[in-house]
C-alpha cells in the first residue's frame, strides 16, 4: 500500500491517515492509522489543516459532511437546559445531606453512629451516583460553604465508591468503602464546636485537635459488625500519606490498605473542589491535575488514575464551561490528556486547544 499527500478539502470519511498530525500541540490532534470521520473532518477544517498524508487505494463511501454543520448554541439555553437535568440528583442529594446532619448531630451528645441507618439513607445515593457517572462533577457545585462537614462525607462516600467500583472491585467491597467513605469524618463530632464552626484558619493547636478526628472515627465505629475490619482501617488511615507526611500515625507506603488510599483520595478531592472558609473552590479537572503533579508521591497512583478516568469522562460534542468563563463546546478529546481537550468557543468559532493553553481549564460540565 502507498502513501500520497491529499488536500483536506477532497478528504471523505474512511480514509486512513498514514502519519500523526500536530498542530502547535503537545499531543497529535488526530493520531497515524485514524479512520478519518466527519467529526475528525471538523476538527482539520478548524485548525486550518490545508494537506494531509494518507494511505492509497482505499475505497470509501462518499458523505455530503456539509450535512453535520451545528450553529452556535445560546450560552444561557445550554445553562437552562443543565439545570432542568440536575435538579433530580440534586434534590436526591440534599435528602440525604439533610437526613446525614440529622445523624450527624445526635453524634455530638455521645450516641454512638447508627452504622445500619445510615446505610440506608445514604446506600440509593451512592448506587445512583454509580450509575450517572457524570454526575460525579456536580457534587462540588452541590456542595455549601455552611453545611461543608455534612456535604462532605456523603460526597466522599459517593467518590470512593465510584473510584473502587472502576478499580474492578466487588459489588459488595465496593457498597462498604462508599459507607466507610460516610463515616470517616464522624469523629469530627467529638471535636470542639468552637473549633469545627470557627470562620477563620485554624491555630496549629487547633489543628493538632481536629488531626484526632480520625482516631475519634475509628473509635465511635470499631464495635459494629456492619463493616468489614479493611473498612475501620481504611477509616483510620484516611489522612495517611504514602511519603509518610499524613497522620496519626504517618504511616508509609505498604503499611496503608488500598481502601485506606481510596479514602485518602475521595477525601483530598472534594476538598479541593469544595469552597471553603480559607480557599475558593477549584475545578474538578484542575484538581486532578493537581493531585497528579502537585501531589505526586502521596497518593496511589491507581487510585488517582481511577478517579482522572472517572472525571474524565468527555465526549466530543460536550459543552462546558472553562475557568475564564467561555461556553465552549468539545470537538477533540487528546487520548493521553483527557482532561484538555480541544474545544471550539459558542461566540466567536474560535478553536483553542488546552493542552497548550495551560492558563485555562474546564471548570464545569454543561451537558
């Protein structure tokens, strides 16, 4: 088989491309051996791609691929629509939270956590979440300022259970580190109001105290037989690094359960992507980033990758919102940078690759 050059404008969906094509990226916009579709066609035309290299003696189907033309979509229509799609997982969401902080707050007089009737409060949520993947993004949109600790351990439920359910674990494993990922924090109970309600950074004594949280945790649920033994050590070790830098006990490396990582992860990223007294909320995807980069060396990196995976689940066509505000809509997903994407702005056509536009991420996920 030969290999010819051939203008964009004669190419038709079927031909394969014969080399990878880069434009100003880090990654080849459309990879060597493609079968060239009309979503790829799109893709050449924006990027003002004039000649490629493809291989000869292909015989393909002629397409009109004027047909697919899509107009500019109303950035206010798209923000209509995506609000009518979340209210039902929202409105699911804030009963359990308010069901949770009911819980939550009998724990400050000393009971004891109700292992069984959390479980039921919290248990359609997670398997709902596990089902609607891409709802996994909306829980820090979700999330309040004012009721963080509540919305916290039901998103961290959620997250580990959806990053253990992709790790390729058991139905039942999975259901236990999501109910464990509800409990690990309830050992904040037993710290002082002042301390947890406080709106202003914490002093390194109050921090000292709110470091005991996760011991309180394993204490207030080590008795109840409604959860494996992994499951209480997973609590304990939620906050533990593998470089050995977590607490309490600053354990490293093999000596914390991969449950105990799944936690670890669950917990670092709604944090990160939740607003917060001392930190304004980050974008999903920036967050992964970060943990990745930032964090690199504290967290499994299977782990981590579950949940990039999880999170970067964006299909061409997909309208999000970026971090400077613009409404763009995906025309390509790069294979090894999934979360940087091409995206083609709503109000001008104007392509920008964000693989190399660092500057700017997704913030948000429209549709």
């Amino acid at each position: 088989m030969t290999e010819s050059y051939i203008k964009t404008n004669d190419l038709r969906p079927g031909i394969i491309l014969s080399e990878d094509i880069f434009i100003n990226t880090n990654y080849p916009i459309i990879r060597k051996d493609t079968s060239i579709t009309s979503q790829h066609l799109e893709i050449l035309n924006a990027f003002n791609v004039r000649k490629v290299k493809v291989k000869d003696l292909i015989i393909v189907k002629r397409e009109d691929t004027n047909s697919i033309e899509k107009g500019a979509v109303d950035a206010d229509e798209i923000l209509a629509k995506i609000k009518i799609q979340k209210i039902d997982v929202y409105e699911k969401y804030m009963d359990v939270v308010v069901n949770f902080k009911k819980e939550f707050t009998s724990w400050y007089a000393g009971t004891k956590p109700d292992v069984a009737k959390i479980r039921s409060i919290v248990m359609p949520l997670i398997e709902l979440f596990m089902i609607q993947k891409k709802s996994l993004v909306l829980l820090n949109e979700f999330s309040t300022m004012k009721d963080y600790m509540f919305h916290h351990s039901v998103a961290v439920g959620i997250l580990a259970a959806s990053i253990s359910n992709k790790m390729g674990f058991p139905n039942g494993q999975t259901l236990q580190i999501g109910l464990a990922g509800v409990l690990a924090d309830c050992g904040m109970a037993k710290i002082e109001r002042s301390i947890t309600d406080k709106s202003a950074f914490l002093t390194k004594e109050e921090f000292n105290e709110v470091k005991k949280h996760s011991i309180f945790s394993y204490q207030m649920i080590k008795e109840t037989p409604l959860l494996r033994p992994e499951m209480k050590q997973a609590i304990l070790q939620h906050h533990e690094r593998l470089d050995g830098s977590g607490y309490p006990r600053g354990e490293k490396a093999d000596e914390i359960s991969v449950f105990g990582q799944i936690l670890a992860v669950a917990d670092v990223f709604h944090a990160m992507t939740s607003e917060r007294v001392y930190r304004d909320k980050e974008s999903p995807f920036k967050v992964i980033e970060l943990i990745k980069e930032e964090e690199f060396g504290k967290f499994d990196i299977k782990v981590v990758q579950a949940l990039h995976d999880l999170v970067a689940n964006i299909s061409i066509g997909t309208q999000v919102q970026l971090t400077n505000g613009d409404i763009c809509e995906v025309i390509f997903v790069h294979r090894d940078a999934r979360l940087r994407p091409v995206v083609k702005r709503n109000n001008d056509g104007i392509t920008i690759d964000l693989s190399t536009s660092r500057q700017i991420a997704i913030d948000k996920v429209l549709s």
